[in-house]
C-alpha cells in the first residue's frame, strides 16, 4: 500500500531534495514539502544549475535568465514554506561533465545534514533529460558512498493523471520532450502517493506561477482547476 497520508509523510522524517533546475523540486514534490513543514520536519532542496539555458515563451536575455530562475526559485520557497536550499553551480544541459565534484557536494550536503529521505528523479530523468538522470545517478552514489543510507524515492508521472490532463498538456507544451512517451505507474505500483489537500493545490499552482519563465503560457491557457487537478497527486517509487 503506498504511503499517501499525513501520517506517511511524517514517516519519511528530514527529507532532502535533490534536482537539476529550478522548478524540478516544485512540480515534483511541493505539496511533500508543505505537509512535512507542517509537520515539523526539516526540508532541504539541492539544485543542481539555475537553468540558464531554458525558458517557454519569453524574452529574457540569455544573460539575465540565471538571474531570473533563481528569483523565481525563491518566490516559489515564499509560498512552500522554510526551505533550506543549496545550489551545486553547475551548468545547465552540461551536468555529465561535474560528476565527482557534484557527488562530493552532495555526499557532504548528507553527512551533514542526515537526511532520512531523498527525493529526485529517476534514471530515465522523467522527461528525459540528460541532467535530470544525472542528478538521479549523482544521488544513487552519493547515497552508495556516504555512510549513512537514507530511502531514495524517484518521482514518476501516474497514469490517472497523465491520461486525466497531463496528456493534454504534453500535446499543448511537449512536457515529455526527450522521451517518445513518459512511463506511466498505476497507483498500486508506487511506493509514495501524496494526495494534496484544496489548500495545498492551490499553493502548489501559486508557487509554480512564481516560475514565469517556465509555466506563463501553461497558466495563460489552462482554467486553475485543470492545473490544481493535474497536479493534486505526487507520486514516487523507492529505489
């Protein structure tokens, strides 16, 4: 039975995140990361690149758009809540070059911080992209060579979702844009599944409409509701 109440998210205990571009921890894990401060956990997020390479339909200059992510970064957390964030400073679309150095920081990010969780993406990087499994395999040896083992959960695109509205939003926006399909769980396939409460749905949107660069033409086109549904469950599975 996959953990999916309050009572579960308290069970994962300090969680640490672990991401490539800011908005990764937002799509994935906000509603997590709401209940567990809530609850009094501790909640840590790493990034691994300010995404300066990547924005939807807008016009900031490539040399302000670093600038610009970590700003929205930011407005997003005043939503969440108390997020303690460390950035890696690597460069965006280019992390199979940091390897070790990233691995390292984060080895140390996790001896210093004893995470009982990490969350991140899985191998295939969810859409495919290339930092995204990279910051999958950076956690994966980063959690091998500490000596501490936290839980490792990888986020993943539920089925009932996808075929309810992120099928429509693929087809508007290319969300999957590496991948010729996203690979989808059923319910009983997942090891977490956080169901968010109205009040956590509609932060959950707040915080992704800080994320101008990013999801701007998705809030221009959508209804709320359609937005607070597709992203009123977040779903993981253990590794």
């Amino acid at each position: 039975m996959p953990k999916q109440v309050t009572q579960d998210i308290k069970s994962l205990g300090n969680i640490l995140g672990v991401w490539a571009h800011p908005d990764d921890e937002t799509f994935s894990s906000a509603g997590i990361m709401m209940q567990a401060l809530d609850n009094g956990q501790s909640v840590t997020c790493i990034t691994a690149t300010k995404g300066e390479k990547g924005q939807h339909g807008n016009n900031i200059p490539d040399d302000k758009l670093a600038k610009a992510r970590e700003i929205e970064l930011n407005n997003a957390f005043n939503v969440i809540g108390d997020i303690d964030h460390r950035w890696l400073d690597c460069v965006d679309g280019e992390c199979k070059t940091d390897d070790e150095q990233a691995i390292n920081k984060i080895i140390a990010i996790i001896d210093e911080l004893k995470p009982d969780t990490i969350l991140t993406f899985g191998s295939d990087g969810l859409t495919g992209h290339p930092d995204h499994s990279c910051v999958y395999h950076w956690a994966v040896s980063a959690v091998n060579k500490s000596d501490l083992k936290p839980n490792l959960f990888s986020v993943i695109q539920l089925k009932s979702l996808y075929d309810q509205y992120m099928k429509k939003i693929d087809e508007d926006f290319n969300v999957f844009f590496m991948l010729e399909a996203p690979k989808l769980y059923n319910d009983k396939e997942c090891d977490l599944i956080f169901k968010l409460s109205d009040v956590q749905k509609r932060k959950k949107c707040e915080a992704l409409k800080c994320m101008i660069t990013q999801t701007k033409a998705m809030f221009d086109t959508y209804e709320p509701k359609f937005l607070e549904n597709a992203f009123s469950k977040e779903a993981f599975v253990l590794k």
